[in-house]
C-alpha cells in the first residue's frame, strides 16, 4: 500500500515502512495540497480534521493524536495493513527499497563486532544507510507482533 503521512505521522510512517509499505511524509500540508497529483494515488493520513476535510482525494484516514501504537491499532482496523507484508525492505529514513550490500563494502562503516557477527547487509540506494538483523530487529519484531502483527 502507498500512503501519505502528514510530519504529526512520522513515528506511524516509520512502523509502516518496517512493514513493506511505500510512505511518503510531508512537512508542509499546504505544498502537499498544491501538489495533490502527485500523491493522489496515496491514501492520505493526517491528525488534522482540517487537513482531513480539505484533502481533495477520497482515500483519506484521520488518525487520532496519542500515542504510536494507538494510532497503528487503528490504522489496522480500518486498512488492511498487515496483508502483502515485506519487512525491513525499505529505507526508514527515506522511504527507498534497500538492496543486498557485499560485506566488505561495509567494513568501514559498521561497527567492528557487527562486521564479525553478521554476514548479510543492505544499503539504501539513496541514503547510504546500512541496514542488518541485530538485536534492534529483534526488539522491534517483538514490539510489532504485540501489536497483532504476523511475522515468521
């Protein structure tokens, strides 16, 4: 699925990226709004009933303000979210699809007892950001399951 977060999003942007999903955020709702076709195939996501009622498109969700995981349960009951999952294949930071990485590509810029430990790595094509399975991925898969999501 593509979505479009407004900035008060960008922790919910973030949880859907680690799921797979395509998430654009925007700082400014006004450029947004002037930009609507280019995101008009996204389902827009906002905390905001103004923005919410002025977006011209039809797929549009407003999501509560509160906490992350509050907005992330309810995000999964009205969209179906968890279906067609692809975790960890896209860049938190900047939304791209990250690519396998040959591990002496790396070397320099992983920590030494990572480099030693883990053999498979990825790169964001856009950011440079390196990416592997540690304990932060264990953490976040147990966090992600206590939010009802189906991972292994």
């Amino acid at each position: 699925m593509k979505f479009l977060c407004d900035s008060m999003l960008i922790g919910l942007a973030r949880y859907l990226r680690f799921l797979g999903h395509d998430v654009e955020v925007v700082s400014s709702f006004p450029d947004a709004h002037r930009r609507y076709t280019c995101f008009k195939d996204r389902i827009f996501l906002t905390t905001s009933p103004a923005h919410w009622h002025l977006w011209p498109g039809t797929q549009k969700h407003l999501i509560p303000s509160g906490r992350l995981e509050e907005q992330f349960r309810q995000l999964c009951q009205t969209l179906p979210i968890l279906q067609d999952l692809n975790f960890l294949s896209r860049c938190s930071r900047c939304n791209v699809a990250i690519e396998p990485v040959e591990k002496a590509a790396v070397k320099q810029v992983v920590p030494e007892k990572v480099y030693q430990w883990v053999d498979q790595f990825y790169r964001c094509p856009s950011c440079q950001r390196v990416y592997w399975e540690g304990g932060h991925v264990v953490r976040l898969k147990e966090k992600l399951r206590r939010l009802g999501v189906p991972l292994d």
